[in-house]
C-alpha cells in the first residue's frame, strides 16, 4: 500500500466522483460502530473524547475500536468499548494485498453498520467502505475523504487534534460538551501499583509522590528524539522537587526509556526510583491516579496522566500544545512551549528548568488548595 503525497491525492479526488454522483444519504442512529483509528498512542487518546460523546448519545449501540498493537493499551480497559479489532503492530502503509483482504473480511463479518475514522488517511477512508460500512464518517482533507459518506472539512481556524476529531461527532448531530479524553487502568494494576508503592518505597501518602517521564517521542510511524526535554533538566529539576518539597520521585517509561531514565538517575544527587522499563501503560495510569504531579514530556504516556486527573506538566519542543497537547477536563494541566518561530528548532531556546519550576509550584499549590477545600 503506497504512502499518500500528490499523486495519491490527486488519485483521491478522482475516485470522489462515482461517490458524489450516488448522492448523500440521512445519516441514521447506529446500533454498531466502529472506530478506525489504528495508531499512534497520542492520536488514540485524543480520540476517546470522540468515543465518550458517541457512547453518551448511543447508549444502546455497540461500538468497537479497529487499533494497533502499540496503541492498543491506552483503550484496552475502557468500557465504553465492546471490543478491539487488533491491526497489528506495523504500519498500514506497509500491509500487502492479502493484509487488507484478511482485514477487510473481518470487518465483513463484523457487520458494522457505521464506522468513524479520526484520522486524515484516504486509505482508511477506502478501507471502510471497502468491508461494505454503510455510514461513514470522517475527516475529508484534499479530497482524501472520498469514500466518506458524511465528509467531514477541517475547520478553517487551526485547533486541538482532539477539537478536530469532535467534528465528526458534531457533523452527525451529536453533543460534544463536556468530554475530555479518558483512561481507565485496570484493577490488577491499582492492585500491583498499591503493592509497589508499600513494598518497595514504603510510601503511605506522607509526602508528595511525583512521576517523572524522561523518554517519549517515538511510535511505529516515526521518530522524534527532539520532542525529549534534556536529560540534565530533568535531573535539576528532580533535585529541585526532593530538596523543596521533600517529594517521592518515581521515574518512569517503557523499554526503550530506561537508557534515558538511567541517565537522569545518575545526574542526580537525590534519591530517586527508577521504573522505567518495570511499568506497563495501566500501571503508569493507576500510579498517577495516586499522585500529587506527573511531569513528561509530548508523548503518549502524558495524555494518560492527564486524562486520569493527575495534574500534569507537559513539556513541549517542537510541536505546539494548542494541537497535540492533553485535552483534559478532569485535572489541571500545564503546557510549557517556546515557539520557535521560523527559525529551526533547538533546546538551547526551549523550556527552561526555571519555568518548570514555576510552574511546578503552580500546580503543587492548586493540588494542596483543591484537597483542602
């Protein structure tokens, strides 16, 4: 399957033709539905506003979420979900003829009867519609829409990812008000968390637990070190939080984070625990259900603890917050970001330890007013 660029675009607009020709049809209430949005862990999560507001207006209908591997976990336990169609752990553009055939007939048998794709990729558009969806919904750019049966434009103003996914709720009359992205960790994992806690920090609450996630910027479609913080900022400023605030600081991440977490670990002159590499996606959500702030920077593991109501800092490089960062209503989030302007992008000009710490006190201060009230 060829990547989308000019030609599959102009590609795209083409095949638009016989769909318009065959008219627009009222969009009817669903009673199964499927979510296509395979990848990224991010995306997947500012996708479940969408899930909440269509559960909400749907209680009867089932919906089920087509989702890679890789981001399989940040909806793993959602029970707003009937089921996940597994999409594997590559990349759809490298799937064969008898991939898509093998997928295709799935959906088939699944008997959808609307689908919702988050998503700007045609060939989700065409895959939808080739497992015979009679609705479907979705994002419409450069005609890559084709196959939508509702369309969706992108607003012309620039927005939230999460904000622009909500317009295909909207396009089909349903109220988006008030939901925020969610994640649901599973009890085995506040179980084993509760344990950890106990066990091997001996932590009951009697200081304030701060999670530190040093890693981020990589999934199954690209690679962005420069989305990471400096490591010697993270180990001030978790100096800064044990000196000041006498915090239990937890470092945490998957596999490929534990070089970055160790590192951050041997710049400091603190203690600090080190979990990265020992914390699945639900536990990172049950932990940060129990702290007092979550620190990271513009990756998946974020938008979990913000989306669980830890109050979160997100620190941001090159991409803008107004786009990608947590789309959160249940706690407060900070995002702190330079914008760099026309000029290439460097940490040299990027969030200072400084502004962190200000904005630590921030969100420390509002945690401890909150719980006095």
């Amino acid at each position: 399957m060829p990547r989308e660029n000019v030609l599959t675009t102009l590609a795209a607009r083409i095949a638009r033709v016989p769909f318009l020709l065959a008219g627009k049809r009222p969009f009817s209430p669903p009673r199964k539905i499927l979510i296509l949005r395979p990848c990224c862990l991010s995306q997947v999560m500012m996708a479940t506003p969408l899930l909440a507001a269509l559960s909400r207006a749907y209680p009867d209908a089932q919906i089920d979420w087509a989702v890679g591997t890789w981001a399989r976990p940040a909806i793993a336990s959602n029970p707003r979900l009937a089921e996940l169609v597994e999409m594997g752990v590559g990349d759809i553009y490298e799937w064969g003829g008898r991939d898509i055939r093998h997928f295709v007939h799935r959906l088939r048998q699944e008997a959808y009867d609307t689908c919702f794709i988050p998503s700007r990729s045609g060939w989700l558009s065409l895959i939808a519609w080739w497992a015979n969806i009679p609705q479907r919904v979705g994002l419409d750019v450069n005609g890559r829409g084709f196959a939508h049966t509702v369309a969706v434009p992108l607003p012309q103003e620039e927005r939230h990812e999460a904000a622009v996914y909500l317009e295909l709720a909207r396009a089909v009359g349903v109220d988006t008000d008030g939901v925020g992205m969610e994640f649901y960790p599973p009890d085995t994992a506040r179980t084993a968390v509760t344990r950890r806690l106990i066990d091997e920090l001996d932590w009951m609450g009697d200081k304030p637990l701060i999670i530190m996630h040093p890693g981020g910027g990589e999934n199954p479609l690209q690679a962005d070190p420069r989305k990471q913080w400096p490591v010697e900022r993270f180990a001030l400023l978790g100096n800064y939080l044990v000196r000041e605030y006498n915090a239990q600081l937890i470092l945490v991440g998957g596999e490929r984070d534990r070089p970055l977490a160790q590192a951050v670990a041997g710049m400091m002159h603190t203690p600090v625990t080190n979990w990265a590499g020992r914390i699945n996606l639900g536990e990172l959500g049950a932990v940060c259900e129990v702290a007092d702030l979550y620190i990271g920077n513009d990756t998946g593991p974020t938008h979990i603890a913000a989306a669980v109501g830890c109050p979160t800092l997100a620190i941001f490089g090159p991409s803008d917050p107004a786009i990608s960062g947590p789309y959160a209503t249940k706690g407060r989030v900070a995002a702190l970001w330079r914008d760099p302007g026309d000029a290439p992008f460097s940490w040299e000009n990027g969030v200072t330890v400084k502004e962190a710490r200000i904005a630590v006190a921030d969100l420390l201060a509002h945690k401890r007013k909150s719980a006095n009230l």
